[in-house]
C-alpha cells in the first residue's frame, strides 16, 4: 500500500430511544491491526460527543450525529464529526464538533502539533491570520475564542486546513460551531514536510 492509499469507508448507526449517530467504520486495504486501531479511535470520539451532548436513557433530551470525510487521499484520512443535543421544544441545544485525522498506514491519530515544524512559532502566526480574519468582520463568536491551542480541534480538507472553534454551552437551535478555513500557501513555510500536510501536499 503507498502513497496514493484510501480508506474504503461504510457508514454506521448507533440508534436508541433519543440517540440518534452516524459514524464511518473504516475496512481495508489496511492490516488488521491498523483498521482496529482507526475504528477504535472513531468510536471513542462518538462516545465522547453523545456524552457530552448529555444523552441518557432516561431523559427526554435527544441526542443527534453524524459525520462527513473530508479527505481521503494519499494516505491521510480526515473526518468532521458534529453531534447535537436538545430537550424536544426547546430552542437550545448543544452543538460540538469534532475532528480526526489519520495516517492510513500506520493507524496514528495526528495530533495538532504533528502538522508544523518544531522550531516555528505556529501558535502566533495562526493567531494573526485568525485576526486578519476577524478583523474583515467575518465571525463575531470566534472573536472570543482566546488563542489557538496546542491541541486545537482541526480537520483538513484539500485546499484547507480547518480550525474547529467551541461555541457556549446553549445557542440557539440555528447556530453553528464557528469554523475558520487557513488556506495551506497561507502557512507552508511552518508544515512539517513528514506531516500530514506536508505528505499531502507533495
């Protein structure tokens, strides 16, 4: 399996009283090994957003997933997934959104800090271009989002990289979870070139 390798990806459903998610399974080409490795990490992640959501069998609150592959080449596999929770009626919900990106021949779930290089000030000038950003008047929410962090949520597409932003604990049922686009020529000097940028890029 090379460089060109993709996941073959199947959908999956966890459906109870109230609970409602979607999730991708990933199969081959891959060792055995490798696929458990991915698919546990997944579903980790979808336990983890129902939790939050604050599904339980015995309340009424109603909890909703699903997911969408953001990409799916040259051996990186990056997934969006967004859960939803909200008491039927009611105007609030809780909305989250999270991301995985993995190396499809080893089965490693990146971390945010394996995109860019060691000895670069990332953080800041992620932090300027978040700025510039806000400063067009695009997203009032994520003017409060503080900083990036070292384990910023984030998802990668093929033109962009994607930094996923919490919202309060309650918005409104037509909000969303700000997400802001960083376009890779923006920041190629700081990709680490073994990264799953830099591999995906070259």
């Amino acid at each position: 399996m090379g460089e060109e390798a993709v996941a073959r990806i199947f959908p999956k459903r966890v459906a109870k009283p109230g609970l409602n998610f979607s999730y991708p399974e990933i199969e081959g080409p891959q060792e055995k090994r490798v696929l458990k490795q991915m698919n546990e990490a997944i579903t980790r992640k979808v336990r983890h957003l129902i939790r939050d959501q604050g599904y339980a069998p015995e309340l009424t609150r109603e909890v909703a997933g699903g997911y969408q592959v953001k990409l799916n080449a040259k051996g990186i596999l990056s997934l969006r997934l967004e859960g939803t929770g909200n008491v039927p009626g009611d105007a609030l919900r809780t909305i989250a959104v999270k991301g995985l990106t993995f190396d499809l021949h080893s089965g490693d779930l990146f971390k945010f800090e394996d995109l860019f290089n060691d000895d670069c000030d990332y953080v800041s000038r992620l932090n300027g271009l978040i700025r510039q950003t806000l400063n067009a008047g695009d997203d009032e929410t994520v003017a409060e989002f503080g900083g990036v962090l070292k384990r910023q949520e984030f998802y990668m597409t093929e033109t962009a990289l994607i930094l996923v932003f919490p919202l309060p604990e309650d918005t409104p049922a037509q909000g969303s979870v700000p997400e802001l686009a960083i376009g890779y020529p923006e920041v190629r000097d700081l990709i680490y070139k073994n990264g799953p940028i830099g591999r995906f890029l070259r």
